[in-house]
C-alpha cells in the first residue's frame, strides 16, 4: 500500500510515522502532487498556526490540490481544522470540504484543551470496534462546530465535532498517533476504508 503523508511544513510528522510503522506500513513524506495523487491513501497533518499552515499550502499548490483527491483523506488535528470552511484562527479561509466553521473555545475554559477526553457518538468504518466513550489525545484552542457531517462528539466546555467525514475526506481534531491502542486501531481502520 503506498501511504503518503502530506509535507507542507506543518505536522508533527515523526509522530505519525511511528505509529504506521507500528502498523508494519511505511508513510512516506511528501510535497510532490504526482505523488500525493497516486497514493492509496494520505495523511493530512497539522500542528501550528492555522493561517501560516495555509500560506504554506497555497505556496506549493497543495490547496487546490486536495480538495480533489479521489482516495481516502485523513486530516489530523489542524489538518482537519484546514479543511473546513472558514477558521477563526487568524480569520483564515478553509478549504471548503467540510461545510462547517471552526471557533475558538471561550476564556471560561483553560485554552489549549490538552490530554484525554473522550469520543462518543461515533458514525463510520473509521470507528470500527471502537467503543463509546473512548479516551483519545487532543491538543487545541479551536473546534470545529457540529454539521451533517460530524461522525464523533466531544465535550469540552460546549459540544463539538471531533471527526469528521464527507465522501472519502476524514478529519479527527484528536491525535489517533498519540492515542495508544484504540488510536492505532483507528488508524488501522482508515487503512482498510
């Protein structure tokens, strides 16, 4: 299977591969289009400032890219925040996959949300034999509001969307590589989408 990670400069990457390796899989690295278009599957990471993350797409063309891509998508943390409509992390334009916003948490809760919390809700093959309830990894300071496409709820001071899907695209705020033995499962569940 050739599994390509997304290499846009923004992403704990390393992270990533380890936990594919961990699969038996080698993720490759990779900026090149030819390349991302000819993966069976790919990985769309995230860590950092949501409208330098963009400037880095626009730069190397990737945002026009990947909206089109026709294999299964998995954006991570702000990866999936990316592919959204609008965010309001420096009032930065998505790329329009999913039809939602993303919103920053209020000053009534301690911002970034850090640690575990769980996953309820759960629709899609991406959660195949994960249980309600399941404790996954989460790091950020905004969330994507709830849409027709949301497939995981998460509390944190509100209700909001932890994944999300629309057609062969996949988003999880939550980091499934850092996410011990139920994330690699959901990683090994995209594998077989």
């Amino acid at each position: 299977m050739k599994l390509v990670i997304i290499d846009y400069g923004a992403g704990n990457i390393k992270s990533i591969q380890f936990a594919f390796n961990r699969l038996g899989y080698e993720a490759i690295l990779s900026k090149n289009p030819e390349e991302i278009k000819t993966a069976d599957k790919v990985i769309f990471p995230g860590v950092g400032e949501a409208s330098s993350a963009m400037k880095m797409l626009k730069e190397s063309g990737l945002d026009t890219l990947i909206p089109t891509l026709k294999q299964p998508v998995l954006g991570i943390c702000l990866g999936m925040q990316l592919m959204c409509l609008h965010t309001e992390e420096g009032d930065t334009k998505g790329l329009g996959i999913f039809q939602t916003k993303v919103k920053r948490f209020s000053q009534n809760v301690k911002v970034p949300q850090m640690g575990w919390n769980v996953i309820k809700e759960l629709k899609s093959d991406l959660f195949k034999g994960i249980k309600e309830n399941e404790y996954m990894y989460l790091v950020h300071s905004y969330y994507a509001e709830h849409c027709d496409e949301t497939i995981a709820a998460t509390d944190y001071e509100i209700n909001y969307a932890s994944a999300l899907q629309h057609e062969n695209f996949y988003g999880t705020q939550f980091h499934p590589e850092k996410s011990g033995n139920e994330g690699a499962k959901i990683l090994q569940n995209f594998l077989t989408l």
